[in-house]
C-alpha cells in the first residue's frame, strides 16, 4: 500500500510562500532518507518506495479530483519492477503531469542511459553519490522553472479568459444577453452555406413588441429596459438546438433565426413564443390588442439554393411581420 511506503518531512512554511511539493521516488531506503534530509529546509518531500508507488500516488491525487500538486519529481533511474525511464514515461503521460520537471538520479553515468532519459522526458540528471550543493542548487532551478511555467499559464488562462469576455461583449447585446445583429448576420452568412451544402431549410422569426413606444413613454425607460429583458429571456428559453440562435435586431424588435427548419416547424416555434409571452402577461395598459405586452411575429423559411441571398429571408420574414402588424397585431404571419 502506499501509505505504508511513503512519510513525509515537513518543514515550517514561510508566511510570504509555500513550500514546493517534491516527490522522491527511490527503492533504496537510506537514499531515501539522505535525501529528505539534505531537502528538508528547501522542500516539502513525500516519498515513494518504487515507480509504480510513485505513480499511484500521483493518480490517487487526480482521481480524488485535487489536481497534481506536485512540483518536482525526483526519482532514481535503477529500480525493481517499473524502472525509472518507464516511470518517467508514465508519469508524462498522465494528465496535468506533462509539464511536472523530473530530475533523475542514478549512479550509472553511461551517455546512452543519459539520453534515454532526456528522450522520456527528464529535465535534469544527477549522478549519485549526491552532493549536497549540486543537489540543492539543481533542485532550485528545477522548482523556479516549475514556478514560472505555471505563471505563465495562470497568465494565459486570465488572458482567455479576459478575451471570451471581450469576444462574448463583441458579439452580444449588453441588455439583454442576445446576439447582437453584427453576430447575427456572420451567423446568418454561416447557417446560409451550410443549409445550401446540405439542401435544407433556414427559417427566421422576426419578433416586435406591440406598441412599445406607449409602453415606454407610460412606464418610462428603465421599465421599458425590463420588458425587452423580459422578452429576451422568453425567446431565448425557446431556442433549444446549439444552432438556434435569438437575436436582437434594434430597438423592440428581435430575430429567432433557425437553421435546418422548414415554414411549418417554424411556425409551431412562433406560436409557442406567442402563447408564452402571451401567458407572462405583463401589463400594458396602453396596448392596442390587448392590456398586456404581446409580440407581431413575421416568419418566413427558404429553401437554400442558387436562387436566393440571405436578405430574402429577411425580406421575407420582415414583409409577414408587416402583415401581423396590419392584421392587429398580437399574432404571427408566415411567408414560405
């Protein structure tokens, strides 16, 4: 087992930053404990009795969900069982274990054992007996190398992070979390000469707030914010596929674009956006069709080919929200 293989020595930790975790991997037992001894005051050591110890104790580390935080392995290269160039594979190969240095140590000094260390993916090589000042300052470097590799991945990943964010901002309406129409017509571009390489259907539900202008100037601004947010979430909590996508296009007026989706399907999709903006009932007491907020839907579907551009279907969906809107409003229109 390893807990029966393995102690640990542990030094008082400076307040400003914690000691390094150093792993050290050597079957012979007063190596083991020359070792720890001679890095007592420069790292926090746990050792393993083999390689096979070594690498279970490391996998129990990410099976536990913890990660590995290990930061210098330190490892004899002549053992029984999984020998050192093995355990060197393996332990590279393992996950978040990739970019962990590896010093090997080993009294053979032959340059073919040397390369094969090099080539499995050793940082460093010390030949025993061990010297104390080479050992130290080898492990040093080691560990600031180690410190600066995750810097700098901490840095990368902020920076990811950062640009996501940037990206998300770009392509996005800050109020209400839809897509903004620059989004929209790269996507409308890109689901264009798919549905054309896959002859099928794109369809577009154009989507206007009945009489937003009363409701704002009854409410005011800030109320009129939280209705396009209201009316945002509806047409979003509706696009169920990755690819669908709720735009907003400007103003109270809003896009549900559906790629892969003929006239009848988007109907059924704009009527269930109806009833369920329908059934929110917000109040508007200045509302034409009814007392609350409702939407004119104009909905159209093309059938990608030689004969069309994308502005059809915009033409198309914006000529039957016209019609909604001429027809009363609070109802849906479609254009095949």
């Amino acid at each position: 087992m390893i807990g029966d293989n393995k102690t640990e020595v542990m030094p008082m930790q400076s307040v400003s930053e914690p000691y390094p975790n150093l792993l050290l991997i050597d079957d012979d037992p007063d190596s083991r404990m020359l070792l720890a001894h001679l890095l007592k005051d420069e790292c926090r050591v746990r050792e393993a009795v083999d390689g096979e110890a070594g690498l279970a104790l490391i996998q129990a580390q990410i099976d536990e969900g913890d990660g590995c935080n290990i930061d210098l392995v330190l490892m004899d290269l002549v053992m029984p069982g999984i020998g050192g160039i093995e355990a060197l594979r393996q332990l590279k190969a393992l996950p978040l274990c990739s970019d962990i240095p590896v010093i090997v140590l080993s009294s053979e000094q032959h340059e073919e054992a040397l390369i094969e260390a090099f080539a499995a993916g050793a940082h460093d090589y010390i030949t025993k007996p061990v010297r104390k000042v080479n050992l130290q300052a080898r492990v040093g470097a080691a560990i600031r190398l180690k410190r600066e590799m995750d810097l700098r991945l901490q840095r990368e990943q902020e920076l990811a992070e950062a640009n996501g964010k940037l990206k998300f901002l770009a392509q996005h309406d800050s109020l209400t979390g839809c897509a903004n129409r620059r989004y929209f017509e790269d996507r409308l571009s890109q689901e264009w000469l798919r549905m054309a390489r896959e002859g099928k259907s794109l369809a577009l539900v154009m989507v206007d707030i009945d009489d937003f202008k009363a409701y704002n100037d009854h409410f005011g601004h800030q109320e009129g914010d939280i209705c396009l947010y209201f009316i945002a979430k509806v047409i979003q909590s509706i696009t169920r596929r990755p690819a669908d996508l709720a735009v907003r296009w400007g103003g109270e007026e809003f896009m549900l674009l559906l790629p892969d989706t003929d006239i009848r399907a988007a109907c059924i999709v704009a009527d269930q956006l109806l009833v369920a903006i329908r059934k929110r009932a917000l109040p508007h007491p200045k509302a034409r069709a009814a007392p609350i907020v409702t939407v004119s839907l104009g909905v159209a579907s093309i059938v990608v080919g030689d004969n069309f551009v994308p502005d059809n279907l915009v033409a198309a969906a914006d000529h039957a929200l016209y019609q909604a809107k001429d027809g009363g409003r609070n109802r849906l229109y479609f254009n095949a």
